[in-house]
C-alpha cells in the first residue's frame, strides 16, 4: 500500500475553543482562523457572559480582531449560571446570537466560580432549551471535593448526566473533552441527541506527561489526562466513524507567567499545531479515511448546520510547533509540545 502524503478535506470547524479577549485574543485568534472556518467560542471570560447583548458584543471584538483576509465565523455560547434568563437564552437563540449554552459546574475549572452549584436551579432553562432544539454543551466533571481528580469525570456520568438526559430525553447535548473509557462508552450507549468533542491533547498524551522529568504545567489542562488505556479508548472512538464524536481542541490559552507559576492554571494552548496533530493522530491509526467526518462533518451534523463549502489541504511534511506565541506588551503563551516536531502541515 502507498503512504498517503496529501489529505484534502472539507473546511473543519472547532466545536470548543477558548479565544480570551485583548491582547491574548489578537495574539492567538489567527491560528485558529487559518485551519478552522467556524468555532464554539466558550464564554468563560471574567466576568462571564451571560447575556446575547454581551455575546454580540464579544462576537463583534472577535470579529474586529480577525487578520484582514481571514474568512472565520465565531459560534457564541451563553455562560449557565443559577440565575440564567431563560427568555433571553432562547430569544438569543432564535435570533442567532446563541448557537448553545455552556454548563460549567461551579469550581470546575478556570472562571467557574460563577458556574452552576445545583442543576435543579437550571432545570426550567434547560426545559426551554429542549423545546427550543438548543445544545448543552458540558464540563462534565463532579467538583464534590471528596472525589479523587481523576474519577470526576466518571463520577459525574453518574451523579449528574445520566439523570439528567433521563429528565429531559429531548435535550441535545454535548459531553465536551471527554477524557475516559467510561465517557465514551456512555455517549454510545445514548440516542443521536448526545455527542462529545475530544481534544487533540487527550488524544495525544496520558497522564505521565504531567509529571516526565519534573512538573509539567504545559501538561496541565481540566479534565486532566488519563490514563493509557482511556487515550487508546479515545483514539478507538475518534478514528471509529461514528458520527457521536467531533472536533473540539479546547485551546485555552494562559500567559506563560500563569502557567509557570506556584500555582500553575489549567489550560493547553493546541491552536497553533492543533489540526496538524490530529492529522498525525488519524495517520498513526490508518484512519485518515475518517478524518473528514470527525473534523468537518460530524459537528455540523450535530449542531443542524450545513459543513462548510471550501477545502482545506494537509500534506505530509516536516515542521516544528513554535516555542512561543508573542503576546502584545511583552507577555507570552506557549503551544502544546512547543519547539517538537510535526509530521503535518497545512497547505495555504
Ligand atoms: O484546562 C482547561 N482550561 N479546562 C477548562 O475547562 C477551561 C480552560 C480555560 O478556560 O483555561
Ligand atoms: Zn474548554
């Protein structure tokens, strides 16, 4: 059999991504509007937002900071929270402003103290957004704190999940980053209303890599990695062809001073080789047959928006992930496995 060296697929989307505000936005939005022609923006600025009139206008700074030949659609999510207006989300939603809302449970993860503390508070929105056909999208991990880290993903198919579709069968939902055997068993064992992202970093890495040679904060995202056999599961699941699982690399930018820290944030910065990796991922598992449907198809599909009309090209090439990514007035982020060789690259 001859190697494949060219790969040309319809335009993908990134169904979650973190594009901060400012400076970081401007800095890290072009990586993304080269590879991707749509995203799932999640909402987890400081303050969150919560409101269509804050989406638009978070839309709009997006849009105002796009290189000027980028062709790129940020998709908005509504920030849940115990107090969240239903009519708002909806209406949002009907207008087009909203294409979903995210939970963050409260203490999950970076900027989620405003998150929800029960899903009984949320139950009357959630109810609305099933009638209305409007996605979930889940930080699926339990923040009871006397569960272990590596169980709260487990835990809260459980405790909050699987309730939770039982409630409200006709809520279209996406289990977002899923990191575990356990995740991906549940989304099959469900009907066509739930869906998951998996990232390129679960993917690509297990939970040795927090800790090789040292503490690795560049390692550290939320859900934190597993162990070998969930990677493998998640390998399995992405490169499988079921329509269940899409493209969401959860690129989470944090100044390289916040990540190399005492107290080191959460988050892996994919974007800029985010695409190229997984590329490698399919390849490593003679899947390249099936990138397209995971990477460009399978979301819209979900989300009952048409893929995208255009083409992108990869082709089999040697490059390098940049060390840094500069940040206007002197800071900087660094990419997942910065400085380490590609196999992939994408074709302008
Ligand atoms: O690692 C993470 N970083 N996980 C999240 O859920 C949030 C994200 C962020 O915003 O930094
Ligand atoms: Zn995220």
């Amino acid at each position: 059999m001859t190697e494949t060296t060219d790969i040309t697929i319809r335009h993908p989307d990134d169904w979650h991504l973190h594009l901060r505000d400012g400076d970081m936005l401007k800095a890290v939005l072009p990586f993304t509007a080269r590879r991707f022609a749509r995203a799932i923006v999640m909402p987890n600025l400081d303050p969150p937002v919560t409101t269509a009139a804050a989406a638009e206008a978070y839309r709009d700074r997006i849009t105002a900071a796009l290189p000027a030949d980028a062709s790129f659609t940020p998709l908005m999510t509504c920030y849940l929270t115990d107090d969240a207006d239903a009519g708002d989300i909806v209406d949002g939603f009907a207008t087009g402003i909203f294409t979903a809302v995210k939970l963050f449970p409260a203490g999950a993860t970076t900027n989620s103290a405003y998150g929800v503390t029960d899903m009984g508070k949320v139950l009357g929105v959630l109810e609305r957004m099933a009638s209305a056909g409007m996605p979930l999208l889940v930080h699926g991990e339990a923040t009871d704190p006397g569960v272990d880290v590596f169980d709260r993903e487990a835990v809260f198919i459980d405790r909050t999940l699987a309730p939770l579709l039982d409630r409200l069968p006709g809520l279209k939902v996406v289990f977002e980053h899923i990191t575990t055997s356990d995740a991906v068993d549940f989304v099959l064992s469900r009907g066509d209303n739930l869906a998951a992202t998996v990232t390129v970093h679960h993917l690509t890495i297990n939970r040795n890599a927090l800790f090789e040679a040292g503490i690795n904060p560049h390692m550290y995202c939320l859900p934190v990695a597993k162990r070998e056999p969930h990677r493998l599961a998640l390998r399995k699941a992405v490169t499988s062809g079921s329509v269940k699982f899409f493209l969401g690399t959860d690129s989470a930018p944090h100044a390289l001073t916040a990540k190399e820290a005492a107290c080191g944030c959460a988050g892996i910065f994919s974007a800029p080789a985010a695409l190229e990796h997984y590329a490698q991922v399919f390849d490593e598992e003679n899947a390249l047959d099936h990138f397209e449907a995971f990477a460009s198809l399978n979301g819209p599909k979900f989300y009952g928006l048409a893929p995208n009309e255009g083409q992108i090209t990869l082709t089999k090439t040697a490059g390098t992930v940049p060390d840094n990514v500069a940040v206007k007035g002197g800071g900087a982020v660094k990419p997942f496995l910065a400085g380490q060789p590609l196999e992939w690259a994408v074709v302008d």
